[in-house]
C-alpha cells in the first residue's frame, strides 16, 4: 500500500501532545512513543527507542526545544537527553546488529529493534504511537503517524534518545575499528566514508547487504 501524503502546511511549528491529549482522553495513561535512527546507514546497527511521557502540566515547556533529531545539533541533542530521561516515566533503547539487518533486511530489524525497546521498559505501556511504524509482533494497540517525529512530542523524545544512543555505539565503534571515520559520519553513506570504504574493504560493523559503493 502507497504511503499516505501529508499535507506539510498542516504540522505544527514543533512537536505538540496533540495525539497524547486525544488518547490520554480516551483512558490511555501510559502512551509509548517509538523513533529510530539508523535505517540508511551503510555500517553500525539500527537503533530505536521508546518514551513514555507523563500527563503533566507544562510538559511542552518543560520539553522545549525537542523536536525531530535530524533537525537538532549535537549539543542541543546531548542536552535534552537526560532530560527527557528525568522527565519520562519509563524509556528503553533496542538495537539490532548488522548482521541481523543483513539477515532479515532493514525495515524487519527496524522493528526487531523497536520490540527489544518495548521489553527494555520498566512500565509496560497500554497504547504505542510510532513515525509511521506497525509493529504487528508487539501485543500493544498502536497507531503510526506519517512524521510522528514532527507531530508528537512523545516520538520526538524517542527519536533524540535513538540518535544519541546510536551516535553514543558508533563512536565507540570507531575505536574498535579505526581507519573509517565512524565517529565523525556515524557509519552514513559520505564521500569519506565511501572512500574509505573502497580504501580498507567492508568490516564486520557494515551492512554487507548494503552496496556500498553506490
């Protein structure tokens, strides 16, 4: 099935609890927001996270400035992570390897990840919001949202800690094996990295079903 067009002009100016209120309305206390960080990356793993956000006044405020990860800088990220973690009620991080994304390809992965996040949580959540994500082998009832990251201050939360814990594994990567700059593109598909690429030959951290070379 297509994806669905979103009319652009209709997303608010940053990330609001919108669809929070709606499903807070509805009896949903314990909404857990999913984001990942990852998918078009030639090495290191597929990173999701889940938030679940508390019902409580000046939560917007309090949050302000957290919106989608691919819009922040470093230090506004590296910034609202623990605080979005002091916030939250309960947040989980999944990752799924390379090897596993070679083996079962990425969106399968994608929500490989996702699950372990789920189970990484100290509070099972009652209703699952995700950036226009199904998770069909998660028993929670869910909704997916076309750029839930620039729609719902719950995934946007999510979508920072995905980033910061992917960056956090990639630089810690490039440690155990230097020569790729893993650190600075975060295993992305740059003309660094490429070269690189073509320089050292693939390693255990890319995804060798990936073609790297394009």
């Amino acid at each position: 099935m297509p994806r669905k067009k979103l009319d652009i002009s209709t997303l608010p100016k940053s990330p609001d609890l919108k669809i929070e209120k709606r499903l807070w309305k509805k009896g949903y206390i314990h909404l857990g927001g999913i984001d990942e960080a990852g998918r078009g990356a030639l090495a290191g793993p597929v990173t999701a996270a889940v938030v679940i956000l508390p019902n409580m006044p000046r939560l917007k405020k309090k949050l302000a400035g957290v919106r989608d990860s691919k819009e922040m800088t470093i230090k506004e990220r590296n910034h609202l992570e623990p605080l979005i973690k002091e916030i939250a009620l309960s947040w989980g991080i999944g990752f799924a390897s390379p090897a596993e994304i070679d083996e079962i390809g990425i969106l399968p992965a994608t929500k490989l990840a996702a699950k372990r996040a789920v189970e990484a949580l100290s509070l099972t959540p009652d209703y699952l919001i995700t950036d226009y994500l199904h998770l069909p082998d998660i028993d929670i009832p869910q909704e997916k949202f076309i750029k839930g990251d620039m729609r719902s201050l719950t995934i946007a939360a999510a979508s920072v800690l995905a980033k910061t814990a992917r960056d956090t594994e990639m630089c810690l990567l490039d440690e155990q094996v230097p020569g790729y700059g893993l650190s600075r593109h975060k295993g992305y598909g740059t003309k660094q990295h490429r070269e690189a690429i073509q320089k050292l030959g693939k390693s255990y951290v890319h995804r060798q079903s990936f073609n790297l070379k394009k």
